[in-house]
C-alpha cells in the first residue's frame, strides 16, 4: 500500500483486494460481539478535516476510527479558524504539529489531499474532493458488489447520471476497471466530460439499452442547479430519460442490484419503489462504508494484517 | 557616459566582431577594434542580438507591490535580456486612465533598467461596459499604443469593434485576451482527457478559438489592427493563417511556457502550472512552434505574472493563475525553438524584438545591430546550462514554472541605450 489513498489509482488490484479482503475479515471479528471495538489503531490520531457538510462520510469515518480504537479528532472548516481565512497549507501544518496520525480530508477543490499529501508526514485519506475522486466510496461499493454477486471479475456495471461532476464514478471507474468489472457510463452528453473517451468504458446515452445487460445499476445523485445550467431541459426530461423507476427495474436480469452512493432524489434519479426494493443495496452501503473504512485506515497506518 | 568595446562577439549569431558603443549608439562594428579608452567586455563565443521586446508583462506596481514592483519587474527583465517591457493595465487601480498610466511610466524611468512602456485598458476598470479615454491616454507622458483589457476578454462585439475603429486615430492597437467568458465559467485546466480525469473544470480550445474567428473577422472589417494575446492552440494558430492570408492586420504572441510545457503539468495539482489561457497538449505545443517559426505567430511575450506565496500555495482551484516568464524567456526559445532547428538567430531577434517593437510602435528598439543604431543589446552564452531556482530569480515572486529544470541560455550582459543594466550576469544595481 502506498502511504496515501488519494485516488483509485493508488490502489493496484492486490492493493485493491487486500482491502476488501481485510474489510471481511473485520465483518467477520466483530460480528456477533457486543464489544464492537478492535484494539489496532490505540494511541494513534485519525483527523477529520472537512471543508464541505457530509455528516454521512464523516460520521462513517468517525466510527471506523474509533472501532479501531484511534484518537479522532472532528476538524470543520465551519466555526474554526479556516473561515477567518487560514490557508489550507497553515491548517495542515497546525494538525501536523498536533501529532496526527492520518488525515481525512473531504474538500470542494479538486486536488486539495494532493496539496495536503505534500505538507504534512502522516497520511491523507480522501473522504472526497470536488469533482475529483471519493476512493473509499468506489471501495465499499466494490466490497457492495462483491458481497452480493460473489465476484468482481467481469461483472457488468452501468454507472448512470452526472457523471461530469461525480468524484464517486471516477473513483468507480478507476477502481471497478482494476478489479476486472466492465463498466458502461450511462448519461445525456451534457454529463459527460469532453474526455470520457480516453477512460476504460463503454460510453451509452441509452439508459434502456444498457439495462438488460448490466449486473450492477448504479445510480448517481443529480442535483437541482445543473438545471439551471442546460445540462438538460428539466427534471420531469431527466427523470423521464434516465431515471431508475419500476418499469425500468423490471427488465433487469434476475441476480442485479441497484447501487446509489446517497443521499438520493427519490422520484428525480431513483423511484422510491427502486431504492426500496429487495434489489436495493442502498443501506448495506452504508455499512459496509463503515468496514472498508477500518480497513483502509487499519492497512495505511497499522500495517498488513498478521 | 562610459565607452564599451564589446570584443568577439556574433550579431545575430554571424561572424564575430567586436562592437563599439559610446553615447548610447553603436558607434563602429569591425575586426579587432583597438579603443584604448573604452571599457572592454569580452564577448567571445556569445550572440548578440537587439535587446528583447515584451509585448505582455505584469509589473503589479501599483497596488500588489507585495508581488512584483516596477523595479524588481524591470531588474528580471533586464536579466533576461530586455530593454522594454509592455506593463499590462490590470493593476489596483487599474491602467485606465492618464493619471495611471504616466505614473507607470515615471516608475519605468526612476527605475531605469529597461523602457517600462504602460499598456492602457480597453474598457473602464477591466469591465467590458464603456472603452476608457484611450485619446487621453494616448497623447500622455506614456505615448500609449498598445490597449488591452488582458485577463478579460473584451467579450461584448459592439465594444470591441468601437474598440479596434476607435484606436486607429492615434495609430493604436487591441491587444485581445481571446477567452469567451461564457464558455470558461469556472474553468481551471485546458479542456481534455487530463481534465476529465482530474475533476477540474475544462477551458476549452474552443473558447479562445472563437473570439479569435470573430476579431480577425471585426478587424478586417473596419480595417483596424488587432494584436491577440498570449495564443495557445493549434486552431488559433490556423485562424491567424487564414487571418492574415486575407490581408487582415493582424499579429499575434505566444508565451514561452505554451511552447514548452503541457497540461500534463497539472498532475500533482500543483497551482504553479495554473495559467490563463491553461497548459494544453502536445498537439498544440507543436502547432504554436510551427506558427512561430513560419511567422503566422509574430512574437514571443512573458505574460510574466508574479503572485504572492500565498495566491499560490493553495488548492488548485483557489490559486491565482499565471507564471514567471522574464528572466527565462530567452532559455525557453533557445530550447524550444533554436535547438530544435525552427529558428536561427535572425530569427529569435525578429520575433523578440523586432516585431513586438513593431507591433508596440517603439521606434528605438528592435533596431539593426549597425553604426548609429541605439545600443539596446544582450549578449548570449548559448552554450552554458542552467538549472533554474527561484530563490535567485530577480523578481519578487517564486512561481516559476521551470523550477528544477534545467534550461539552456544565459545572458552575460543587457545594454539599454549604451549603459549596461546586466554584466557578467549579474544586474548592475
């Protein structure tokens, strides 16, 4: 493993797959005990740094640190010194100087746990950064798909919506095409970037031709205030075109899921009927968001398991 | 004033020769020149071109002093060779007006190292609303000439074509920051497969290439000249060609770094490679050498833009763009273009200086290197290679984009009007 887990290309497939890997062995220690706690990561300080609201990574974050055991210390850009102006550089300096062990960093810029990977000796983990790349969300829906289907390799995943601006289908991308899966981007051409074609996808503005075929339908959030800046005519167009509703559900093949990194647009992106249904992966994300979390932070700052 | 006899070196690259320089003119060229009076400065094995002309240069002086002054921009300009630099309007105030405009002007003087010739804004405070007074600011102290709103696009096409018409009474040009704004909001990187992958807004070719499509188009109509800024594609490239193929007056500059660095520079996120327009790719690189090199580009200009620690050492998309430029912009050409086999020597002294002089309406720069001529000269090493460290740039700012790299190309000397501003490397004050 590499000291940072800054994007999915930080992971090769061992790398990948040791991850979710010692993410099962973690489920497995602590299922059934009352104590849901490991001992790994005492004495050692995991900080939150985060510069956008997310309480559902942050709070997925914050547990897996402390099942570990590990110090953990919230840091929002909110109500701190970093809305009087301190630069992202002094901040990182300061939580170095605290003796941090690793830090997580959720950012609205693209490439700022780059920057901070450069400043501070312990490691950066990115819990998200602009429309960049959210690693540990590919990994746990990776684990997801993994969990639910057996196998990784050759499985077939559409990946539908605003792609353009989504961290979590480039993390996806990246590391569903390291673990083998064939991957098809689904959305209207206004949501793809210009370079789409450089990546290792099938492109499709067909979200009905895709369905059939795919083992994994994983829907993204799309929101509002893209409207408003003709991304597409309007949401009732949207829905209509690329939405994950009952008929739609219904042509898939028996054995598929349907995946949403949350938080959803029930009856925008996703029916409610869809993100309900037995096909739904929806919680169990949540979940294991929270094992391959431990795992990351276990692999990057505890060392390979014994 | 002290007489220099300049031994052994090669104009233009030709054969050598020494030169004598008294009173601020070349005096003699010849062989073996004996002027028992004059100050010698050995020359052998080094070029001597005219001195550089820069079309696009951000002194930052007045209101971001932190940065850059009118002094420290002129001593980096010095050391890379020039004798007259273009300082851009987008200072706090802005150039927009007389008053601005000859203070700039009085700085360049006090300071001395090379002409300081103010740039005026096309529009009042950068806005894009209603032209300046370009009539005041061109019969001022600053005899200005050269008009551009530079980091904005004069993007309203009424404006801009008042703008050409209004600038030909007093023989001025528009120098154009081809960039629709439309197609750029929130734009970080050149629009492409890196920044696809990156997750940073793309600027696309595109954006640059159709304002250029509708001024040549403006230009040619109402016969005025236009100038494009800092030019960054190959379809930009091709629409000068065409341009200029139809007799339209147009003329054009291309930066160092676009002929030498790509947007494979924005792995890492490291905001020094931030720029506007951005980095591109290979492809463009090669277009713009090309078009440098058969004269569809005219020039070389810094676009040397010095930022503050701070503007600079943050998240990508926070950061302030632009790079140093002055003190390696010669280097750049040396590698870029003459190493290469695209340009001689005659050539990098038509497309520094001759032509930006040309294009500026500086009479007394870009001149032949002969008898009578003005002394504004350098004097090249092109052999000696460097590796670049900020922390011994003249300028007052670090974000160079060619730290760590090693470059070839040292001026021994500058010369502005006879009196030396740069010897042995180093500036005289």
């Amino acid at each position: 493993m590499k000291r940072h887990l800054l994007e999915a290309a930080d992971l090769d497939r061992a790398d990948a797959t040791l991850v979710l890997d010692t993410a099962a062995q973690i489920d497995q220690a602590l299922a059934g005990r009352e104590v849901k706690k490991l001992p790994t990561l005492r004495g050692r300080t995991v900080v939150n740094l985060f510069y956008e609201d997310s309480t559902r990574t942050r709070i997925s974050f914050e547990l897996a640190a402390k099942r570990l055991s590990a110090d953990v210390i919230n840091f929002s850009a909110k109500g701190s010194s970093v809305s009087k102006g301190e630069s992202l550089k002094d901040t990182a300096l300061t939580l170095e100087a605290m003796g941090s062990d690793a830090i997580v960093v959720r950012h609205s810029a693209s490439g700022a746990p780059h920057r901070l990977a450069h400043w501070v000796r312990g490691s950066v983990v990115n819990a998200g950064d602009g429309t960049h790349e959210h690693p540990t969300q590919a990994l746990l829906d990776a684990y997801t798909i993994r969990q639910r289907l057996g196998r990784l390799e050759g499985v077939r995943v559409a990946i539908v919506g605003d792609v353009l601006h989504s961290r979590v289908a480039r993390s996806n991308v990246g590391l569903l095409h390291t673990l083998g899966a064939e991957v098809t981007v689904v959305a209207p051409p206004t949501l793809l970037p210009v370079g789409v074609g450089s990546w290792p996808v099938e492109v499709s503005y067909d979200l009905d031709a895709v369905l059939p075929k795919a083992d994994v339908v994983m829907m993204l959030r799309v929101q509002a205030e893209r409207m408003n800046a003709s991304f597409f005519p309007s949401a009732r167009e949207y829905s209509r075109r690329y939405g994950l509703d009952a008929d739609r559900m219904a042509v898939l093949g028996d054995e598929a899921i349907v995946m949403h990194p949350g938080p959803m647009n029930r009856g925008m992106e996703i029916a409610a009927e869809v993100a309900d249904s037995v096909r739904s992966t929806i919680v169990e994300q949540v979940g294991n968001g929270v094992s391959v979390r431990m795992a990351v932070l276990y692999l990057l700052l505890g060392g390979a398991p014994s | 004033m002290t007489t220099y006899l300049i031994k052994g070196a090669r104009p233009l690259g030709g054969d050598a020769a020494d030169i004598l320089v008294k009173d601020g003119r070349i005096a003699s060229i010849g062989d073996s020149l004996t002027v028992p009076s004059a100050e010698m400065v050995d020359a052998a094995g080094l070029i001597a071109l005219p001195g550089l002309v820069d079309l696009h240069t951000h002194l930052r002086e007045p209101g971001r002093e932190d940065a850059e002054t009118v002094e420290t921009g002129s001593r980096a300009a010095a050391l890379g060779g020039f004798t007259a630099v273009h300082a851009m309007a987008n200072t706090d105030p802005v150039a927009d007006t007389a008053g601005v405009v000859e203070q700039v002007w009085r700085l360049g003087e006090q300071a001395g190292l090379v002409d300081v010739v103010p740039v005026g804004a096309v529009t009042v405070g950068l806005k894009g609303e209603r032209l300046a007074e370009l009539g005041a600011m061109a019969d001022s102290a600053a005899r200005v000439r050269v008009f551009s709103d530079d980091g904005h696009c004069v993007a309203d096409p009424a404006l801009m074509r008042r703008a050409l018409e209004y600038v030909k009474a007093f023989d001025g040009v528009v120098a154009q920051h081809a960039e629709e704004p439309r197609l750029t909001v929130g734009a970080q990187m050149h629009e492409g497969d890196r920044s696809a992958r990156l997750g940073l807004t793309g600027w696309p070719a595109a954006a640059e290439e159709a304002i250029i499509a509708r001024d040549v188009l403006l230009a040619g109509h109402v016969g005025a000249r236009l100038h494009v800024c800092h030019v960054s594609t190959a379809g930009s490239v091709e629409l000068l060609r065409w341009a200029k193929s139809r007799g339209v007056q147009v003329t054009a500059e291309v930066t160092p770094h676009h002929l030498l660095l790509t947007d494979a520079c924005a792995e890492g996120y490291d905001p020094v490679f931030k720029v506007n327009p951005p980095l591109r790719t290979d492809e463009d690189v090669a277009a713009l050498r090309a078009g440098l090199a058969d004269g569809t580009i005219d020039a070389v200009a810094t676009d040397h833009a010095p930022h503050a620690v701070e503007d600079k050492e943050s998240e990508w998309a926070q950061a302030r763009p632009g790079m140093l430029g002055l003190e390696q912009a010669l280097s750049v050409v040396v590698e870029t273009m003459v190493e290469t086999g695209l340009l001689d020597w005659p050539g990098v002294a038509d497309r520094m200086s001759v032509r930006p002089a040309a294009i500026g309406r500086l009479s007394g720069h870009g001149r032949p290197i002969a008898p009578g001529e003005p002394a504004n000269l350098l004097l090249l090493d092109p052999s000696s290679r460097a590796v670049v460290d900020p922390a011994a740039l003249a300028s007052r700012s670090r974000n160079s984009p060619y730290a760590g790299r090693e470059l070839p190309g040292r001026v021994v000397a500058t010369f502005l009007r006879g009196v030396p501003t740069v010897l042995d490397g180093k500036a005289v004050r």
